[in-house]
C-alpha cells in the first residue's frame, strides 16, 4: 500500500515539475480544439482539411515523451495512430479493420531511424487511414443522418434510445425516424440492430465470452433473441460463425 502511495507521489510530482518546466519554456501542447478538427476531418474524409490541421498542430513543438528526441517523437506518432484509429471507427470502419491498420503502423513506426522519416509517416497514415475510411463504402448521408449514425456507433454498447439519439442530432425524434429511413433505406431499430451483429462478431472472434455475455453487452435481454438477429442478418448463428472462423471451412456449420 505504502509502496503504491509512494509511486502515485512521484507522478504526481512528475507532472507538477513537467507543467513548471513547461511554463518555464513557453511551452503548450496543441490545442485541443485542433485535435479534435483533426479527428473529425479524418472522420469524414477530409484528407486536405485533415493534412492542413496537422501541419498547424505540428508547427508548434511537441511534447517531450521520453528522454531520447527520436524515442519521444515515436510515441507522439503511436498517439496520433491511436487517434486516427478511432476516428475511422466513428466514421464508419469496422473495428478490428481500423485495428489491424493501426497495428500495421505502429510497428513501422517501431522500425524507423530519423526523425525525417518518422514525420513523413504521419502524414503518410493520414492518407492510409482515410482510405480505409473509403473503401468502406459508408454511403453520404445529410448531417442530421450522419450525426445519428455517429452517436450509433460510438455507443454501439449502451442502451440506445430513439429520443436520445433525436437529441443528439438535435430534431424530433418523428423527424429523424423519417430522415433516416428515407436517407438509409431502414428504420432506426434496424440499423443498431444490424450494425451490433457486425459489431459482436470482433467478440466471437477474438474473446472467450459465451453467446450469452455477447447478447448482454450489446444489451439484448437473451442469447435467444440475440441468435436469431444474428442468423437474420448474418446468415448464420453466431455459434456456427465462431465455429466456421476458427476451423477455417463450412463443415462445422452444417453440423449445428
């Protein structure tokens, strides 16, 4: 206990001399706004938006994470990855998509000598990311639809009720059911329950859980019920999908 308290003074301490240190230099992170116009440029596809906030962000000193210059610029990329990461997720990239590019980058990064090279890579993932972004083929919608598609998918796992995403995109929630559906071509209980079983599938895939912890992280009230929309929209239950993956062929499906 003793011992824990005495590591959590010592960051605590850390941090108070990097903000006097900071101070002392002039120094400031970037801004968060420009962070974040950043990510949403890279959300919708922006690459020209996306290159210009970053040569803002960049035109200013970065942060120092770690003693050695080429060490520190490093993890400030790794950061950057992690950002762009979930940027395309927002926009629309399945997860484990976005996950295997950022894997994909960050080792690259791991590989690189000179500062040049490291920076050149940033702008570099910017185009990479984006195009994922697009092959994804999320089709254009209008604002209000595309604000409610966004507040889908960054709370894919909570409890998503119509008024609540009406209020997010800021109209009635008539209103929006109307957009949506003409906007999309489905209602929007048909959407989250479409983009959920795509969603639990990086869960059947990549975790041990059982269907039936699946089906209540993505809040449905049984497996039961959880199976049948998975078989609806993916063709297959999700025991028979879990099953195909892991032994690479069809036969163990036809034997469910």
């Amino acid at each position: 206990m003793n011992k824990n308290r005495s590591l959590k003074d010592t960051i605590i301490q850390k941090y108070f001399t990097a903000r006097i240190e900071n101070k002392r230099n002039f120094y400031a992170h970037p801004s968060y706004a420009l962070e974040q116009q950043l990510m949403d440029s890279i959300r919708r596809g922006d690459e020209e938006e996306a290159r210009a906030v970053l040569d803002q962000i960049n035109s200013t000193e970065r942060a120092k994470l770690a003693e050695d210059p080429v060490r520190s610029l490093k993890n400030s990329l790794i950061c950057s990855c992690t950002l762009f990461t979930r940027s395309i997720i927002k926009g629309g990239v399945p997860p484990e998509d976005a996950f295997s590019l950022s894997d994909v980058y960050i080792l690259q990064i791991e590989k690189l000598k000179s500062i040049i090279q490291i920076k050149e890579l940033e702008y570099e993932m910017i185009s990479s990311f984006i195009d994922s972004l697009k092959s994804a083929n999320r089709p254009f919608h209008n604002y209000i639809v595309n604000k409610a598609i966004n507040y889908i998918h960054e709370g894919i796992l909570n409890e998503l009720m119509l008024e609540d995403i009406a209020g997010f995109a800021g109209v009635h929630p008539a209103y929006l059911s109307k957009v949506f559906r003409e906007s999309v071509g489905v209602n929007i209980s048909e959407y989250i329950n479409r983009k959920r079983m795509e969603e639990s599938k990086y869960f059947l895939l990549h975790s041990k859980l059982s269907l039936s912890d699946i089906a209540h992280l993505f809040k449905y009230c049984n497996q039961s019920y959880y199976t049948s929309l998975f078989k609806k929209y993916i063709g297959v239950t999700p025991r028979q999908f879990r099953n195909i993956q892991s032994s690479g062929g069809i036969e163990s499906a036809e034997s469910q």
